[in-house]
C-alpha cells in the first residue's frame, strides 16, 4: 500500500503543477493582451492628436481625442497604470 499511496501522492502534486503552470499561462496571455490593447489605443490617440494639429480643430477629432482618452483611463482602472516604457518620451 505504501507504493500506491506514493503514486497518488506523485499525480496529485504533477495534477497541482499543471494547474499552476496553466494559471500562469493565462496570466501571461492575458498582460500581454492587456498591452496590446493600450499600445492600440496610444497609438490611435497619438494619430487623432497629430490629425487635429495638422488639420486644426474640429468636433469630430474631439470625439475621438475623448473616447480615446475615457477608454485609456478604463483600461488603467482595470488593468493598472501604463508601464512605464510605453510613456517614456525617446
């Protein structure tokens, strides 16, 4: 019985493993999920700003610069602050 208490022991700790690594896993997908979706909206933010500057004011550009910047503080109350690399000025 001794060995058979070993086994169970054994596949429940690599059962306990795999359901680690797959926690982990999904953590990982989704940060990097998270980033790509604000690199996405930074970008699309920096094209509405530089649109309005190139082509002056206008309601539309506005919107957008707005709807942008509410769905970029949505994402920071959700996901956390902006890393710190995606702010910085080159």
């Amino acid at each position: 019985m001794d060995f058979m208490n070993r086994v169970k022991s054994g596949a429940t700790d690599v059962g306990q493993r795999a359901q680690k690594a797959g926690r982990d896993h999904r953590t990982r997908v989704e940060t990097a999920q998270a980033r790509e979706r604000v690199e996405s909206l930074l970008r699309d933010l920096g094209l509405a700003v530089y649109l309005e500057h190139r082509d002056g004011p206008s309601a539309d550009a506005t919107t957008e610069i707005e709807r942008l910047t509410g769905a970029i503080a949505r994402h920071e109350a959700e996901s956390g602050p902006i890393p710190a690399e995606l702010t910085a000025r080159a």
